[in-house]
C-alpha cells in the first residue's frame, strides 16, 4: 500500500510552533528602547531645554519637552491627554505582541517592522509615564521651517510604520502565492 506525500500530514516549515513566531524580533524593540532611554537621559544631561546645539546647517540637538503626542497635537489639553496617550501606547503594544506571537518566523520583514514600532512605543510609553511629558531633541530645519523636534523613539515608530508599507504593497502578495500554491 503506497501513500502519496499528499495524504500524509507533513508539518510545513511555516506552521506556527511554539518559538516559530515573530517573537525572536523582541531584540530589536528592546534595543530600540534601550537606545531611545540612553539617548534621551544624556540629552537631558548635556542640552538646556530650548537652546539649539548647532550640529549640521539643517540639523540641531535641542532639548524639548512634548506633552502631547505627534507634532504636540494635544499638548495643550490640561494634562488628561497623559494618561490617554498612555492608555494607547499600551493598547497597542499588547495589540503587536500578540500580533507578532501569530506571525510566522520566516515573515522577518514584518516581524522587524513591528519590533521597531513596539520598542518606539515603549520608550515613549516610558517617558509618560515617569515623566509626564515625552523627551524629544532632534531638531531639523530649512533656514526658518522647522520639523517637530524628534527622539529616537519617533524615528523607529516611523521607520517601522514603512517597513510595514513595504511589506503589505510588496510582499503580502507574493506570500499569499507562495501559500496557495504549497496548498
């Protein structure tokens, strides 16, 4: 009696086993957090609050403090916007964990995309919480337009944020083939 490969249950390398998941990126998000704290406590150090650090024509490191959330948007909501911005940033931090626990290992693009965006998060999840307000010191201008000043935290929410783009315009098709024609 002869069984043909596809009668037998054969697990694929893509099945989601314990340690199989998305969940070996939580590194990154780590040392994104790690970096962010590092980086925003030696601002606070070495920087006065509001005074530009000239460092290139375009670029300053500049000590400001964000009560609100992205480009200040509500910084000036008398402080109930604290614990709001606190309450999203854990919503969804547990949000991508879990996503990242059902998201196959060999998906790395995806699964650094959201460790990226997971340890910015945290890191300013961090300085709400201690601190009330979000530490930013990247300054970049043009003569005199300038961008909302930034943290380290910000460049790697936004840096994953397009790593996600990537993968949902360029990948998320090619991995829908690949799984239909193994099916």
């Amino acid at each position: 009696m002869a069984i043909e490969m596809s009668e037998v249950n054969v697990p694929k390398t893509e099945d989601k086993a314990v340690g199989n998941n998305c969940l070996i990126w939580l590194w990154l998000a780590f040392a994104v957090i790690a970096l962010d704290l590092l980086t925003k406590q030696l601002a606070v150090s070495f920087l006065e609050y509001a005074d530009p650090n000239p460092v290139l024509p375009f670029f300053d490191l500049t000590l400001l403090f964000n009560y609100g959330a992205a480009f200040s948007f509500l910084s000036d909501a008398g402080g109930w916007q604290r614990w709001f911005f606190v309450l999203i940033a854990i919503g969804v931090s547990i949000f991508i964990v879990i996503w990242m626990q059902k998201t196959q290992r060999n998906y790395w693009w995806l699964g650094m995309g959201l460790s990226l965006i997971l340890g910015g998060a945290i890191g300013n999840l961090y300085d709400r919480i201690f601190q009330g307000y979000v530490i930013d010191f990247i300054s970049l201008h043009y003569q005199n337009y300038f961008f909302p000043a930034f943290n380290l935290a910000d460049s790697a929410i936004t840096l994953g944020a397009a790593i996600l783009i990537i993968d949902m315009l360029f990948l998320e098709s090619k991995r829908k083939k690949s799984e239909e024609s193994n099916s």
